[in-house]
C-alpha cells in the first residue's frame, strides 16, 4: 500500500468582519481590531442581544440581480472567498481534469437567511406561495453546490455540518482526499451567516450569549475572563486551494503552506 502524498495550500481567500481580503483581515488581526460591534439590522429592537460579529458586505456589489436570486447570504460569502482563493493560486481549471478536482465545504446553519424568509412569508405574511428558488438557496449544501457549478468541478463534492468544527473537517476531510489519491486538488473551507431574527432568538434561548460589555462593545467576548459572559455570533467564510504537492510542482504554483504529513492507520 502506497504511503499518503503530502498535501499543500496554494490559495486562500476570505469574507469576515476583520475584513473581505486576505491584506485587510491579516492587517486588522495584527493590530489587535475587534469584529464585534452592535448589530446592524432592522430586527434588531426585537433582540436582547444587540452585537454580533457582522461582515461589511454587499452581495451587489459581487453579483447580479439575477445571480443574486439562486444565492443565499452564506453562497455569496462562500463564493466571493473562493475566487480569492482561486487567484492567488494562480489556477486555471480549463487545464485540470474537472474529475481531479473536488469541493469540501462546511456550514453549521447552511442557508439561514432563505430559510427564514420562507417561513416570514409563510406564517407572518400569509402568502401561500416561496421563491422559486427558495431550495437552491436554503439547502446546506448551497454553497459547495455553487462552488463546483462555477468552476465546473467534477471531483468529490462534500458538505460538512458539525456545528462549529464544520470548516475544519471540511479542510481535513479535503486534504485526507487529497493525500490518498482520491482527487488532485480542492477548494475546501467554510461559510456562514446566521444573524437572522429567528437563529439569533434561539441562541438567545440557550442563554449562552454574551451580554454587552457597557464601556466597550468590541470587548463583550472575552472566554479566558474570569468575569466573561458568553460567545457572540458572527458570520463570514474562508476558502482555500489544497493541492497535492506533486500538482502544485507540476503547475509551477507558488506553495503558501505544507500541510502535516498524514499518517496510513488500518
């Protein structure tokens, strides 16, 4: 039995309330900027909770009216992040295998937004007809789904929901593929956006939700606090390109990270 190939990341890209570029996000990490702040939303009189960590993002500004239409909030993060991740790892799919090529996305809450909407129009509303999309966009495999339609990936195509671990198996489950052969490259991360009205209210009901911190909205989390009160919500993606070192050589691709050599268990 062959020993698993080692594994490399040669893109990455990202949708986060730090920032939706790798420059921004990284410039904003090291100087220590918080992503939380108060809630910015028209629901949210309705919240005891009023601060999340929120993306500064316009999906118009991505996509057309009518693209927009077949993509969830957590789509649009998921894709915007992948072609970032794309770019910089310089690929061009016209030249891969689309067979070789697969997508491992997770999500905890998949298509929150379309979900709700759905409902609203349900039984707020009244009306007794959705979007005719609301499936495509509600689904938790939306965004993989999305990912692979827009670059024509033929490979395993995998959607991992295990609550707030989802993005790491994603990316682990991508590179295990990968080191043993089941596919050549990858695009593999995760998207989120759950601050709606009805997820952020169920959180609320858990009571595990940080209260506002009264001098500092930015500092209301603060786990290693002996006076903390709780997480905050947030939202955002990260995608990345996972390659097999061989493929990356091969392409002349610039290696951003080695991945940990696998190790064969029976």
């Amino acid at each position: 039995m062959s020993m698993p190939r080692r594994v490399v990341i040669t893109g990455a890209g990202i949708v986060s309330p730090l920032g939706n570029s790798l420059q921004t996000f990284q410039a904003n990490l090291l100087a220590g900027v918080s992503g939380i702040g108060h809630l910015n939303a028209d629901f949210t009189h309705k919240l005891e909770t009023r601060i999340a960590a929120q993306c500064q993002f316009d999906g118009e500004q991505h996509f057309s009216r009518q693209e927009l239409a077949l993509l969830d909030r957590v789509s649009q993060f998921a894709l915007v992040s992948a072609d970032q991740a794309v770019q910089q790892a310089g690929l061009d799919f016209s030249s891969i295998d689309p067979a070789s090529a697969g997508c491992f996305i997770g999500t905890g809450m998949g298509g929150a937004s379309a979900t709700e909407d759905g409902y609203a129009r349900l039984f707020e509303q009244g009306l007794n007809r959705l979007k005719p999309f609301t499936v495509l966009m509600a689904m938790n495999n939306a965004a993989a789904s999305q990912i692979a339609t827009k670059y024509g990936l033929a490979g395993p195509n995998m959607t991992v929901s295990t609550a707030c671990s989802s993005a790491a198996v994603a990316i682990g489950e991508a590179a295990k593929q990968i080191a043993f052969g089941r596919c050549e490259i990858a695009l593999a991360g995760g998207s989120e956006a759950l601050l709606t009205f009805g997820t952020i209210k169920a959180w609320e009901a858990l009571r595990t939700l940080a209260k506002e911190d009264p001098q500092d909205a930015s500092a209301s989390c603060k786990p290693f606090s002996a006076n903390r009160t709780g997480l905050v919500l947030g939202e955002g993606a990260a995608v990345f390109v996972l390659e097999s070192y061989e493929h990356a050589v091969q392409r002349g691709a610039h290696i951003l990270v080695m991945v940990p050599p696998m190790t064969l268990t029976i």
